[in-house]
C-alpha cells in the first residue's frame, strides 16, 4: 500500500466541493475589481526566491524545496507567489508601457515546514498583485479586495483585519536603531532565532512566536512611532480610504514584514477560529522588490491568501452537500436505455447536470444512486412511459411528480431551476 509524503494531502468529497465554490468566488471577485490571472510555472530557478523573498528569511533558510536539476540548473518548487510574478514581470517587460497591472494568480505552493493542522507541505495560495501604483489609494483597495473575499465567501464573521505601516528607508535606519539598542538589552532573554534576527532582521522579532521573546517585544519600539513625514501622510491616506470604503479594520503596530523592500502599508487578516493558524492572507506593499529582481523602479503591492484556510472556514458552516446534480434518468436494460442516454445528452446540452446508471441496476438501487448524488429531479423511463414517448418526472424537492412528454422534458426541467 503507498502512503502520500509527508506533509502532502489528498481533497476530495465535501472538501473539493467547497474548495470549488470558493475558488469560484475567488476568481468572480478578483475579476470584479479588474484582476487579470496570471498562469505562472511551479518550479523556479531557486535564485528568484532566494534573491526575491530573502535569503533570511524561515522559507528561504529552511522551507524550501529546492534541488539540482540532472543538468546542474538549482530549482525549487515554489513557496510564494510573489517572486515569480515579478519575475515574469521583469523578464516579459510588462512594464512597457508603463501602465497600473492589476495579476492575481491561484496555485499550489511549497514549504517544508512541520506539518500540522492547517499548515501543510502543499498548500494553495490565491494572490494579487499591482505593479506601478504608489497609493494610498491602491492600499486602501487592495485591503478592501481581501476583505471583500471574506464578505463574498460568508466568512467575514470569523476574520478581522489588521494594518500597519513599518516605515520606508528613509525612517527605518534610525527606527532600527532604537529597536537594535533596545533588544541588545534584554539580549539574554530572546530565542536563537532572534538573537540572528537581531543583527540581519530585527524588525521580525516582533513576531517571534516564543513566549519569552513575546514578553519583551510587548515594550519594544515600533514603527508606526517612528515614521517619516511621507510615511505618516500615506497611512493616515490609507485609513481615510478604509473608512471610505466602510472596511473595519484594528491598527496592530506588532505586524512586520522583516525585509527591506518590505515599506510601508502591512496587512494581515486574521482569525481566532482554527487553532494556532491565525493567519488567512497577508499582504504589503514591497516598492523596492521589482528593481530588486532587475527591473525599474516600479511600486508594488499585494497579498496572498491560504486556500487551504479559507475552505476549513467555510466548513465550519455546514451548507454544501457532496454531490448536487439537476437530474438522474431511472432506465431498464433493453426497454428504455438508448432513450435514457438520449435523454442525459438532450439535458446536458440544455446546460442542466445529468447522470445515469449505466449498468442499469434494479430500480432500487437506481433510486439510491440518485439520492446519493443529489438528484434534484429524478426521470423514471418505465416500460409505460416508454409506450407513451413520456417520462415520469419527480421533483425531490417537493415530492410532486407529473408525466412530460420526453421532447419537452429539457424545457420543462430549465423552467423549473430557473423558478427556483
Ligand atoms: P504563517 O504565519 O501561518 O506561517 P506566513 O506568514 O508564512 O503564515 P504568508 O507567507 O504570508 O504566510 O502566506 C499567506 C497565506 O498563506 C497565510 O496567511 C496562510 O493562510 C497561507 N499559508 C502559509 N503557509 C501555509 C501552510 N504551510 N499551509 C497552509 N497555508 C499556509
Ligand atoms: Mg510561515
């Protein structure tokens, strides 16, 4: 018998029906705020992740799956959406010419971290991204789309928003100052972790998940007090956008994102309902990766979201069942099965969802086929019916049945879906 690796998992049943509904949603809002999709490769020169999401950060130091192709090449399967899209940005010349490029992007990512509930090997991300706008206009809506996705999803009543801004480089030096001279003071007491965070990255301390660490930080120094002019005038930008757009959202000076590129407008949406994986998107504004990865200085912002999360939000509403189709054709062996696969092909090219028993198993055990389905009309092509060229249609919803001519048996079908 084979196992699945480690970390990896199989989606089917219930799960991929919700799954379904909420990619659909997904892509039905990222459209309605004119996303385009962006189809990118899975599998990436590992120097796009290690140039474009750090080399110090836990993803590129001990996350990823990365290894040396037969020819030598140095791939890794993608742990993020975000490096790659700019990559292909830079390498396709999107930015010509220059114009405000509005991606999203749906697909599996890769980190090899310790699996636990909600946080996987293979995972998927749904993500935007926009190139070449420097807000605080664009933050505003770009915050406003994540949380739109939960309003759209139903989800809204088990996630808040929260914001901050973390400064630009021309007030990060003298913020990081502060910060460095504070935690070389409590030195002795922060993880292994941090103690190297406090020379390459000291800004991500403050989302150390260590409870000695977290005690510290509580006193810590923090950005939004440390701002420059311009920073402070694109957050109160960015507030004032979110409550024109009637977004709630909660300041939380704690959220960093630890690198450089990394300014200004950070966002997480968070949630209390799935155990120690609170995060369901994250996002920031990252105006300097693009020139980072070789391209022009063009701003960007996004965010990503955790699929995986989302689904086991929604199912914490139980309101989809496994299977739903339109109808299902009961038919007897050499009495009505080439009327039954007429009749399937008539509904399925009227758009309605068909199936049948094509071993054509006592009437019984049809019935339970199209329970077990969830047939919302079942058609019965008896031996009467057949004599008759009609089929006997039952509503399951509302346990009527009436006899309709097979002919018009597509018609009367739609006009009932669509009355409902
Ligand atoms: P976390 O704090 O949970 O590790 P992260 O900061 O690593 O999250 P991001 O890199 O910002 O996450 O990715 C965006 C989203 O992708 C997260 O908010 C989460 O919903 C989802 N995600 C990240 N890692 C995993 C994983 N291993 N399994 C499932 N979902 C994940
Ligand atoms: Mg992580």
């Amino acid at each position: 018998m084979y196992k699945k690796v480690k970390g990896f998992r199989d989606i089917y049943g219930l799960e991929s029906r919700y799954w379904q509904k909420v990619e659909k949603i997904l892509k039905e809002t990222f459209n309605s705020f004119n996303y385009q999709e962006f189809y990118l490769p899975v599998l990436e020169k590992t120097e796009v992740f290690n140039r474009g999401i750090g080399s110090t950060t836990d993803i590129v130091e001990k996350e990823m799956f990365a290894f040396e192709d037969r020819d030598g090449t140095h791939v890794a399967l993608r742990p993020e959406g975000t490096a790659s899209i700019v990559r292909a940005y830079v390498e396709n010349k999107l930015y010509n010419p220059p114009a405000t490029s509005k991606y999203y992007y749906i697909g599996p990512m890769f980190r090899r971290e310790r699996p636990q509930k909600g946080r996987f090997r293979q995972f998927t991300q749904a993500g935007i991204e926009v190139f070449g706008s420097a807000g605080p206009a664009i933050d505003a809506d770009v915050i406003c789309i994540l949380y739109k996705l939960a309003e759209n999803l139903g989800i809204d009543k088990y996630v808040s928003m929260e914001i901050n801004s973390i400064g630009c480089p021309e007030c990060r030096p003298a913020y990081y100052e502060k910060l460095i001279d504070y935690f070389t003071d409590h030195k002795e007491e922060l993880c292994e972790d941090c103690l190297r965070r406090l020379d390459k990255n000291p800004m991500r301390i403050l989302d150390c998940k260590n409870p000695n660490c977290k005690t510290i930080t509580k006193l810590a120094p923090v950005a939004l007090d440390h701002l420059c002019d311009g920073c402070e005038e694109h957050f109160t930008g960015v507030k004032s956008y979110l409550d024109a757009l009637e977004v709630p959202y909660n300041i939380n000076p704690m959220m960093v994102r630890g690198l450089d590129y990394y300014v200004r407008t950070a966002f997480e949406m968070v949630t209390d309902k799935l155990g120690a994986q609170a995060a369901v998107g994250a996002g920031g504004r990252y105006d300097g990766l693009i020139k980072l990865l070789g391209g022009p200085e063009v701003p960007g912002i996004g965010f990503a979201t955790g699929i995986d999360r989302i689904v086991a939000l929604c199912m914490l509403d139980e309101t989809e069942k496994e299977n739903e189709i339109d109808a299902f054709v009961v038919s007897f062996k050499d009495i009505s099965d080439k009327a039954a696969v007429k009749v399937v092909k008539l509904l399925r090219d009227a758009g309605i969802s068909a199936d049948m028993d094509y071993d054509f198993r006592k009437m019984k055990k049809q019935f339970s086929l199209a329970d077990k389905n969830g047939a919302r009309f079942t058609i019965v092509l008896g031996e009467d019916e057949m004599a008759k060229n009609t089929a006997t249609v039952r509503d399951m919803e509302s346990g009527g049945q009436e006899e309709i001519e097979i002919s018009n048996i597509n018609e009367y079908i739609s006009d009932k879906l669509r009355r409902n």
